[in-house]
C-alpha cells in the first residue's frame, strides 16, 4: 500500500527511461487490478471462484517456510515444525475464505449502523481541533510533556467534528509539528540514494540523523533505515514502490501465525505478506542497531508510510518481545496489519507507548484488509484531507473516524487507483507523504 511518487521528491530514474516507465505502469495496473478485487469484495459482488483462487493463495503462502532461516532462528522456532504446523492450518484458512467474502457484504452496513448509534450517543457534540500539543521546542519530542490545553475551533463547514479529550486514564498527547518530522523521516526512507551522509531531498528537513544504515530486500522490494537521532535510535520503513511490494501487499490476504505473540492463549495471526516482508530485513535491522550502539536500553522510535506503517506495527511487537526499549511510534496511511488476538497482545505489551496511526478522509489503505478478520492497533488521528485540523479519535476502530468511510470503500479504492495524490498527501501544506 503506498507509492514511490510522493509529491517531495521523485526517486532517482532507473538507468533506462523505458524500464522505469514499464514499472510505473506495472504498479499502475497492479493498483487497479487489487483496488477492483477488493472492492468486489467488500459490495459481496464476488463469484464463486474467487474462493477457489483465494484459497489457493492461502495454500500457497501456507506451504513456503513461514519465516526466513535467519529470522527462524532470532525467533528460536524450528523452521520443520513451523512448515508443518501451517500446512495443517492452510486447510481451515482455504475453508475460511469463502465466508470472508460471504460476509463481506454486511461490512457497509453495519458500519453505517455503528456511526448512527455512535452519534446518537455523542449527541453531536464535539470541537474541532487545530493544535493537541504546542509546537516542539528545540530539545526536540520530549517537550509534549508539557502540552497546553486544546482549545475549541468553530465547527467547520465540512461538517467534521473532532472529540478534544479522551475519557479514562490520560491519552498520549499527540503533536502535530512531531508528527510532521516523523513523516518526514518516513519519507526519506523512499530515497533510493538515501545513505550515511544524510543528504537526500526530505533528510534536510530532520538534520541530525547519524549513523544510518540502509537495509534493502530486493526481492520482495522491501527496504528501511536505522540511525541515531538526538541521542535516540530512529527506524524507518519504506512503503510501497514497485510491483514485488505489491505482491506482498496482496498476500497479506491471507494470515499466519506471529510466534512467540499471543494473547489469552491463542497464538497472534498477522497478513501472510507483512510478516514474510519484515522477517526480511529483522536480522539486518537487529544487527544494524547494535552495531550503531542501538542497545534494548536505548529509545527506539519507529515510523512508516502504507506497507511501511504495517511494518512498523510488527517491528514494534516484535522488537519489544526481544527487550528493545520501543519509545514511540507514527505511522501514515497504513493498512490494518493482524487479528484481534494479535491487537489484544499488542495492547497488553505496548499499550503505554504512544502510537499515533494518522489516518486521513478519503485514503482507502487504513480500510484495507476488511474489518472482519483484521484489527487496528495504534491510537487514529484523523485528518480532514487538505485540511490542518484532525479528530483525536476512540481507540484503534473508532466508527467516527476513518471506519466511517467503510460504505464507500469501492469508490475510494477506484478514485485513489486513478491517482494516488490522496494517500500520498498527507500533513499538508508541506505534504512530505
């Protein structure tokens, strides 16, 4: 989910401009081909014999090793009885897909009724909100702990109505100027020409960063960075580029178990895609980090764009269940990425981490893949598109939020298909993604 084409900066040309044309219109073509599977999907307008191709993928992703050998062993599962435990799983999610796209069609629907039932309760009461946490001072993230009072906007003529405060224990203080570096930092992570000097387009605009190490897994077109930012240790995950990250997209479709998550005794189950993507890079990321002196003890932030904020989210869990200090995460436009098991775990191990999933009206991915069998992590902040004021939202699944726009997901998916400006656009007027 996501693209190369974010209105900073265009990537450095492929060595012939044929190819690289052939590439864009690959992905193109990829991007429609998906966005019209899905939507069929969601308006229950599949045939019979998408079960059979799903539940052929699900096979598929079930017989290949559900880890690389060298993330096997960080992990420390055996890789035989992993591939045998997913082949005696592949038959129950080959069984399962077809009531996925069964019950697809009641998601529009009772999506509506949540928003309805929700408003009736809000009464339609709420503020618009402009600024949750004053601009950063010079010591950099730390200075949120000091954020001032939100103070109300008139309601906007677009309708969108934002809620200022969290009931219950006290919410993580989102900011706005914080988050505009973190995108920016998830932006230099589509540089193809991004290296220890820190000298690409969007890294001018996060100076400081040093010590940066590239990762790249061409393959599966999966890539991040590590490197040291004010004393801290910063992680960064591409989105989607090209036609193999595509792929990976697609193959998240289908879910497998996250070893060594879980949660009331049931095992984490993640997008098949996702995982194979970050067991990738793991063993370089681990490395990486320490040999920049990026130990468990030291503040990791995390952040990504699209398929790199699903990255993020696993990175997160799985980085923490191996004692690294995860200190805070943003992340943009990213897709759902595990199932509730795996949101359940995720709130019990990095629930008292600040996690803003910033979202924004009229962006498809953080709709995708349905609500059904997959669940959002993270604390959504959404945005009006083009807009500078957002909606602190209810927890990960807030119908009031980007959840509302479940109805039209088969247009948004369409629109963004034709041109992706509206999920690489985020934090205007700069719009680093």
């Amino acid at each position: 989910f996501g693209s190369s084409e974010a209105s900073f900066e265009t990537p450095a040309p492929l060595p012939q401009s044929a190819q690289s044309q052939t590439a864009r219109m690959a992905l193109f073509k990829c991007f429609l081909a998906a966005g019209i599977a899905w939507s069929a999907a969601v308006l229950g307008e599949v045939e019979a014999g998408v079960s059979s191709s799903a539940a052929g993928e699900v096979a598929a992703a079930a017989s290949a090793p559900p880890q690389e050998p060298a993330a096997a062993a960080t992990a420390g599962v055996p890789a035989g009885p992993v591939a045998l435990k997913h082949s005696a799983e592949a038959e129950e999610d080959a069984g399962s897909a077809a009531v996925v796209l069964g019950e697809a069609a009641s998601l529009s629907e009772a999506a509506a009724e949540v928003r309805e039932e929700a408003a009736a309760e809000a009464g339609g009461a709420g503020v618009v909100v402009e600024e949750t946490a004053p601009a950063m001072a010079p010591g950099g993230p730390e200075a949120e702990a000091s954020a001032s009072a939100t103070e109300p906007l008139p309601i906007s003529a677009s309708g969108i109505v934002a809620a200022a405060s969290l009931g219950g224990a006290a919410a993580p203080v989102f900011s706005k100027d914080e988050a505009l570096e973190f995108a920016y930092l998830a932006r230099a992570a589509y540089c193809h020409q991004l290296s220890e000097a820190w000298d690409c387009g969007p890294c001018s605009r996060v100076p400081g960063v040093e010590s940066v190490r590239v990762l790249n897994d061409f393959q599966r077109s999966v890539h991040a960075f590590v490197g040291r930012w004010r004393g801290r240790c910063v992680l960064s995950f591409r989105g989607t580029d090209y036609y193999n990250a595509w792929v990976q997209n697609l193959k998240s479709v289908a879910m497998r178990d996250m070893y060594g998550c879980s949660a009331n005794g049931r095992t984490c189950r993640v997008g098949a895609g996702f995982l194979e993507a970050y067991w990738a890079l793991a063993p370089g990321v681990k490395a990486d980090l320490d040999s920049i002196g990026c130990g468990r003890s030291t503040p990791l932030y995390l952040t990504g764009h699209s398929l790199g904020g699903a990255l993020a989210s696993i990175a997160m869990m799985d980085l923490a269940l191996n004692g690294y200090t995860v200190a805070k995460t943003y992340t943009f436009g990213q897709p759902r990425v595990g199932d509730a098991t795996f949101a359940t775990a995720f709130r019990q191990t990095l629930g008292g981490v600040p996690y803003f999933r910033v979202t924004q009206s009229g962006d498809p991915v953080p709709l995708l893949p349905p609500f059904d069998r997959f669940e959002h992590v993270g604390h959504e902040i959404y945005f009006q598109a083009g807009a500078s004021f957002y909606r602190v939202c209810q927890g990960s699944e807030d119908p009031t939020c980007s959840l509302q726009q479940s109805n039209q997901l088969a247009w948004l998916i369409l629109r963004v298909a034709i041109s992706t400006s509206i999920h690489t656009s985020y934090l205007p007027p700069q719009s680093p993604l």
